[in-house]
C-alpha cells in the first residue's frame, strides 16, 4: 500500500480542491474568515472545531450549495458555482426522504440518473450490504434507528461514487462499536477508491485514526487555527502511542485536556 | 440466503399483524357513532308524534320507494352534477393558486390578505348576489361551492409548498437533480399529503355549501330543493329522507373514498 505523506501545503498528489480567503458571513455574522487551504487528491482531511465554528458552512460552500461571501472555491482547477455530483456531501441531519424506504432513498441519485431498474437494483443492494442495511431495505426512515439512518444516508451518497466526499459528521448519532466499524468501512473505501474525502467530525479519536491531515478550527468566527498531519502508516492502530500523543495535542489545541483534575475522562469516544 | 428470507417476513409481518386490528380500529368508531344517532333518533321519535319526527323505520321505507322513482335520482343526480363541476374546479384553482402562492412572496402575501377578507363570509351569504348576476339556476350553485371548496385548497397547498424541507431540495440537487425531477421526486411528494388535507377540507365545505345553496338559491331540483319542499308541504318523512341521504352520500365519499386515497398516497405515514 502506498503511504503518501502530506505536507502542510497539501500533500503530493495534484491539487483536487484550493480554497483561497474564503469568508462567509450571514447578515452581520461572519462564520468564517479568510480560510485557505488546499487538498490533493485523494488526500484524507478531517476538521474539528467547537461547535458552531463554521465546519458545516465550510462543507455546505464546497458542495456548492452556498455562496460564499468572497474569496474561491475551486475544485479540479474549475470555480465551484453550484452542486454537482461529482462532489457530495452527506449532511450532519441524515436527511432521509421519510416517504422513501431505505432503498428508495439510496436509490434516489441513481433515479436521477437514469439508470435502469436492474442497475439500480445490483447497485443499491450491494450498498446496502456495505453499510450493514441489507436486512432493512422496505423499512421507512423512522423505522430506523439514528445510526442506521446516518449509514442510510452514507450510502445514498456513496451511490453516485462522487470523487469528492463530503462528510457532516456522519457517526455522531452512532453506538461505539458501529461506530470504528464504520470508520474502518469508510477508511477500505478511501483506500480502494482514491476518493478525496474531507470529514467533518467531533471525535478526535476518529479523525486521527482516518486523515492524513486534522484541521483545526477556531471559534466562531472560523478560522485555521492549527494543522496536525498524521503521517503514521495505514492500517494505523488505534492504541498506539503516536496517536495518543497526537490526540494530547489535538485536545491541548482546543483548550482541553483528556485529564481534567482527578477525573479521568473515557479514552475511546472522546468527544468535544 | 435463509437469513435473506427470513427477513423479507420480518419486514411486512408489522403491516399484515395489525392490518385487521387497524381496519377495526377504522371502522369500529364509526359504528358506534352510527348506531347512536340512530338510538336518539328512535328515542325522539317515541316521545314526538310521527307526523313531527318520524321513525328511522319509516324513513328507511320511504328511502326505498324514492330510490325507486326516478324523480328523485334525477333530483340527487343534479346535486351531484352541480357538486363535481364546482368541486373539481375550485380544486383546481385553488391547486394553482396555493402553487403560486407558495414558490412567489409577494403572491403569497396577497393571497393571504384575500382569504383573510373573504374567508369569515359564509359561501352562502353570495347567493343572494349570485343570483342576480348569473340568475336562477345552476350557475350561482356552482360558484358557492367553488369559493366553498376553493380557499381551503388554496391555503393547505401554500402552506405545504413553504414547508418543503429545504434540506431535501439540497440533497436532490448535489446527486445532480434538474428542476424537473426536483420537482417529481421532491417537491410533488412534499406537497401531496397538503393536496389530500385541502381536498377534503374542502370537500366537506362544497357539500354543506351545495345542500345550503339549493335550499335557499331558487332551484326546483337538487337534494337541498328536495328537504326544502318537504318541509314546505310539513313533510317530515321526506326531510328526513334528504337529510339521511346527505349524511350517507358524504360519509362514503370522505370517510371512505377520500380517505382511502390519503392512505394510499401517504402509505409510508401508516406503516
Ligand atoms: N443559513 C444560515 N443563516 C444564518 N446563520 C447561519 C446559517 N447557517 C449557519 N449559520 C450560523 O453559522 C454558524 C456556524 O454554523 P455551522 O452549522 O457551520 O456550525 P458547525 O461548526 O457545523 O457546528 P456543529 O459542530 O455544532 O455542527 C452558526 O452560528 C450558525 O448559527
Ligand atoms: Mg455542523
């Protein structure tokens, strides 16, 4: 497996998405500010921040589905001015149709394609498999529980195989174990796909386990306060001292400390 | 595969467990509330002379033979005639408008200020003025039942078209939708369930609008001309007769076909 190291600038591979002073603001509140930054492609990104910092905004302006304030976004060399498939994003809110069943649902960009009944069909059951939904596929969203809907909702995305993946934090509502199963999901996908993927997530633990870089973000309003590459190999292990170390500095960044006073706080699952 | 079998059952053994118990559950209400209207009625008529409130007995008889005559299937034929056109087209309108209403600010405000202002006059104060205009016949009854059946429509169908989740127009448009398919498999999904509740809203209103305005509007045929005339002549039986049909006519067409369509268009709210 090749391990490309990525360097602050944004790795080695060609540049896949530059962001250049990106600002945001709604009326008179500005969510981000001045934000640069640069992806290669197939590079791993994950971003954490306090909540409200501008992470979900940051991802709504790459999709395309926001305007940005000033400053470009361009993605393939090509300003983005609207959604495109190519580069989806799964939202923080699942977003499921609730008139949908779970296979109607994940089958919905395949609709909009076009595609046969039988394509669709091989396509979504083999999604389903992947996600762990295949016992579930005539159940309607609020049949199901928050975590299955998040991995519903992945897998709708995943559908339309966008080069380019977006990601709300798409764990949060999930139990621990389906939890680092998906994250080792999602990390065989990146790995067989050479997708470039920039996850959004409050689990630091996650994000050190998956990117190959962690942006942090600083209270509203958003800006880069600190880049952490992680340039262990992949498979990474999730106990090993390289990540715990990093997790320390991570946390020290954001102004908290996994030991706080004599009550120790719970190592796996670390959230802020 | 076993495992896949198994699974299929599981998936609809919820739906066919209480399928039984849900059209029960349905049905079993309305019995009761049939059965004691009809106990009352049987009380009244016991403790009033027949020629004042006639048995249920009675009026069931006099049903049948005024099913028998043609007279009066043309008189119910006419209703239904007036309450089909007028219904259909302030659906229409009112489809149209609420659409409008509901993608344009400045044509929901105003919509707003109309049905605010028109809304608190009873259909049936028009006629009066309807009758004048358009003179005697069916054309005034229509138009009571169009404004009877037409705000409602409007008003479900703005507020269903400005309830669309924005977050589903999102995620329609990143997996590539055009307006075309946003709307089919968006926005139409979103708002029929706004349609049905209109439809049958408004359904009641044109029916009571109808009966009203054939009993006072100056027509010699319709339901509503029918109780008026019997009552006219101090024929009980005959009110009555009118008065069961309109309670049977539209208990089947809202309880059971309007209801019946809602369920089948928002299948996945009854699961
Ligand atoms: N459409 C909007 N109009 C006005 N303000 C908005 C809009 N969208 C987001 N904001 C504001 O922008 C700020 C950042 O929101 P955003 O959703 O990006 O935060 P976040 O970093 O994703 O937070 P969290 O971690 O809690 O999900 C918030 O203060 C929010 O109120
Ligand atoms: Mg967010």
């Amino acid at each position: 497996m090749e391990i490309r190291v990525k360097s602050q600038l944004g790795g080695d591979g060609p540049e896949k998405i530059v962001v250049e002073k990106l600002v945001q603001s709604f009326d008179a509140l500005t969510v981000i500010d001045r934000i640069s930054l640069k992806v290669a492609e197939g590079e791993f990104l994950a971003i954490v921040g306090p909540s409200g910092c501008g992470k979900s905004t940051l991802l709504r302006v790459l999709a395309g589905l926001v305007k940005p304030t000033a400053g470009r976004v361009r993605i393939d060399g090509k300003d983005v001015n609207g959604p495109n498939r190519r580069h989806s994003l799964v939202f923080q809110e699942h977003a499921l149709f609730p008139w949908r069943t779970v296979f109607q649902n994940v089958a919905l960009g395949l609709e909009i394609e076009r595609q046969s009944h039988e394509q669709i069909r091989q396509r979504v059951t083999e999604l389903l498999a992947l996600v762990g939904l295949d016992q579930f596929p005539g159940y309607y969203p609020h049949q199901l529980s928050g975590g299955m809907r998040q991995r519903a909702a992945l897998a709708r995305v995943l559908a339309v195989d966008p080069d380019v993946l977006l990601l709300d934090e798409p764990f949060g509502a999930l139990d621990a174990m389906t939890r680092l199963t998906l994250q080792d999901e999602l990390l065989r996908i990146f790995l067989n796909s050479g997708k470039t993927v920039i996850l959004v997530t409050h689990d630091v633990e996650e994000a050190l386990f998956l990117a190959d870089r962690v942006i942090i973000m600083s209270t509203v309003p958003g800006r880069i306060r600190e880049v952490i590459p992680v340039t262990e190999k992949r498979p990474r292990d999730r106990g090993s001292a390289n990540l715990a170390g990093l997790k320390r500095t991570v946390l020290g960044i954001l102004g908290l400390e996994p030991v706080i006073g004599n009550v120790r706080v719970p190592e796996t699952n670390f959230s802020i | 595969m076993a495992e896949r079998t198994g699974t299929a059952e599981a998936v609809e053994r919820p739906e066919s467990l209480s399928a039984w118990q849900l059209r029960f559950a349905r049905v079993f209400p309305y019995a009761i509330a049939f059965l004691a209207i009809v106990a009352g009625w049987q009380v009244a008529a016991l403790i009033f002379p027949s020629y004042l409130i006639p048995s249920p007995g009675s009026v069931v008889r006099r049903l049948g033979g005024e099913l028998a005559r043609e007279a009066f299937l043309i008189t119910v034929g006419r209703s239904f005639f007036r309450l089909s056109i007028g219904f259909t087209l302030a659906s229409f309108l009112g489809l149209m408008v609420g659409l409008a209403s509901g993608v344009w600010p400045f044509f929901r405000r105003f919509t707003r200020a109309l049905v605010s202002i028109l809304q608190s006059v009873p259909p049936i104060a028009w006629v009066p003025l309807f009758i004048i205009l358009l003179g005697f016949g069916d054309y005034p009854i229509i138009l009571v039942i169009i404004i009877a059946a037409f705000f409602p429509m409007a008003v479900a169908v703005m507020n269903g078209v400005e309830q669309v989740e924005k977050l589903h127009v999102d995620v329609a448009r990143l997996l590539g939708a055009d307006n075309k398919q946003l709307i089919a498999k968006v926005y139409a999904p979103e708002v029929i369930p706004s349609i049905v509740t209109g439809a049958q809203v408004g359904f009641g209103n044109a029916w009571r609008s109808l009966i009203a305005a054939e009993m006072v509007g100056g027509v010699n045929i319709g339901l509503g001309w029918f109780i008026n005339f019997a009552g006219e002549i101090a024929d009980m039986t005959g009110v009555l007769t009118g008065i069961v049909v309109i309670g049977l006519f539209s208990a089947v067409l809202d309880g059971y076909v309007l209801e019946r369509l809602k369920r089948r268009l928002l299948k996945w709210k009854y699961v």
